[in-house]
C-alpha cells in the first residue's frame, strides 16, 4: 500500500483562468478590491462559476462578505455538468490543487458524510473533468489567505436531486450551517439563453431580449431572497429557468428551512447581477452570473 496523498490537479488552469499564481493573485485582488464588504461575515454564499474573464468581476461581491477570521471550513457544492448523478457525491483526493497554494479536504467532515450513506465517490477523472467546483478554489484560497493553515474545504458534486432529495441533504446539513466557523459557497450560473442552451424564454413585455432574461432571472433571486425552497421549485418548474445550480441552491435552501425552525434568524441579499453578453436577437447567446451572500443573525 502506498501512502500517496491522492492530489486533484487545477485542470482548469491555463484555459478558464490564468495558471500562473502571481497573475491570478493581481486580478483576484483588483476585482476585490473594487467591492465593498457589505454583509460580513457571510454564512453562505451563491456565486458563478463560469471562467474568470466572464464572472470574475462578479464573484468578488459574494467572496468579499467571507471573514476568513471566523471560517474554518468551507463547504463547497456544486452541480455535476458531466456525469448523471442522482444523489451527492464526495471526491477520492485529500488535497485540491490551486496556482495559488494547495486546498486540503477535510477528512473528518468526510468521514462523518460517509457514515450517513447518502453520498457516492466520484473518481479523480469526474472530479477533474468537472469545473463548478474547482472555480471556486482560487477565490476561496484568496479570500482565506490571511488564515490559510487554518481551513479545510469540504468539496460536494450535487446531482440532479428530486424536491425531497433536497430537503434530505439540507436537513443533514443545516447542522454544520448552523455553525459560525464553517463557510457555504453555493456554485451557479444563472440563466443560459439560446438555441445553443435550447431556452429562449422570452416575455415581450420587457422590451430588448435581455432584459426580459433579466428580469426572469432577477424574479427567481427574489425568490431566493425570500428563502423559500417551495416558492424556487415552483418558479423552476413554471419557467424552467436554466440555473445550472439549482440543485445546490434547493439543498441551501432547504438547509436554512431547518434551522428556521429552530428559530435562527437569517437574510440573504444579491449584491451583483451580470450578462456575459446583451442578447438582441435570435441568433445571440448568453449566460447570466449573479452574487450573493447569507448572513445569520
């Protein structure tokens, strides 16, 4: 038996954000630089995950509310764009693998999850193939870098999960929610609009076509804010919006559910909403990216 530590390399750098670790460094910080912290210290964040020239500008407003003086885990869930999942699964590494410095998993959270049965093992190829995730490290090792020996990340591909399959996982995890040093980072995208994506909702009533992507999406972020897992089914399922993390943002979602119950007092609040392109006609495409923060009162 080998005692090799099981590495997920940055498969992704060079093509969706620079590989080279001063470079990412000076971009990371001149798009933080630019946003005010708001709402720190932040439980949960929503935030894109679509390459950095795209959605750098805005994930910088959800990373800017983490206080990495409180955090010390961050769990990390993100949607699964290439394998069919029906439940969650955990990755086979013990170290992530960022231009800037190394993530290492936190193995006994791991532990923990594994002994509820509910999770599968993705392999180290799924695991790298895989982008939702690993595009949130380089932020997530920015903002944490001032505690950097002191985190671990807690990586979850979530699958496409049925409304009670979503309600399971918040429940399960609405106990590490309810913990102030742990960090939610919530990865998604918001609408994809084209033929390219196969959805061109479009309401006439909003004038140009991407506003009327706009507004639909800035309905279900309202939707969101409300903290609703009920209400955000029923708008996806009205007008199929195409959120590639709705599976991550409904276990959130159910999560916050559960600890209202017990009384925790919580808000989330949008800080930044943005197009990859201005979509006019038929022929254009476009992906929406949009940040966001939860805090626990």
């Amino acid at each position: 038996m080998s005692n090799r530590v099981v590495c997920r390399e940055a498969s992704h750098a060079g093509s969706w954000y620079t590989a080279s670790g001063s470079q990412l460094n000076a971009q990371l910080e001149g798009w933080l630089s630019q946003v005010p912290s708001t709402v720190r210290p932040a439980r949960a964040i929503i935030a894109p995950h679509a390459g950095y020239t795209y959605c750098g500008s805005c994930a910088a407003y959800a990373y800017k509310q983490v206080d990495p003086s409180v955090t010390r885990r961050v769990f990390i869930l993100g949607p699964s764009h290439h394998v069919p999942l029906s439940r969650c699964a955990l990755s086979p590494a013990e170290i992530y693998r960022t231009p800037l410095y190394d993530l290492k998993i936190d193995q006994k959270v791991y532990a923990d999850l594994w002994k509820t049965g509910m999770f599968e093992r993705m392999s180290i190829q799924t695991d790298e193939d895989e982008h939702s995730i690993e595009m949130h490290l380089p932020y997530t090792a920015k903002a944490m870098e001032s505690h950097k020996d002191d985190f671990s990340i807690i990586p979850v591909l979530v699958g496409a999960l049925s409304e009670s399959k979503e309600q399971e996982y918040g429940k399960l995890l609405s106990k590490y929610l309810a913990d102030p040093t742990n960090l939610f980072v919530i990865s998604s995208d918001f609408c994809h609009w084209g033929q390219r994506f196969r959805y061109t909702y479009y309401d006439e009533s909003q004038g140009e076509i991407f506003r009327s992507i706009e507004h639909l999406d800035k309905m279900g972020m309202g939707i969101i804010e409300q903290l609703d897992p009920i209400s955000f089914s029923n708008y996806l399922k009205k007008y199929h919006n195409t959120i590639c993390g709705r599976h991550p943002i409904g276990v959130l979602l159910n999560a916050v559910a559960e600890l209202k119950k017990t009384g925790v007092d919580m808000n989330f609040s949008f800080l930044n909403y943005a197009q990859s392109s201005q979509c006019r006609n038929w022929q254009d495409s476009s992906v929406s990216y949009a940040a966001g923060a939860l805090t626990v009162h």
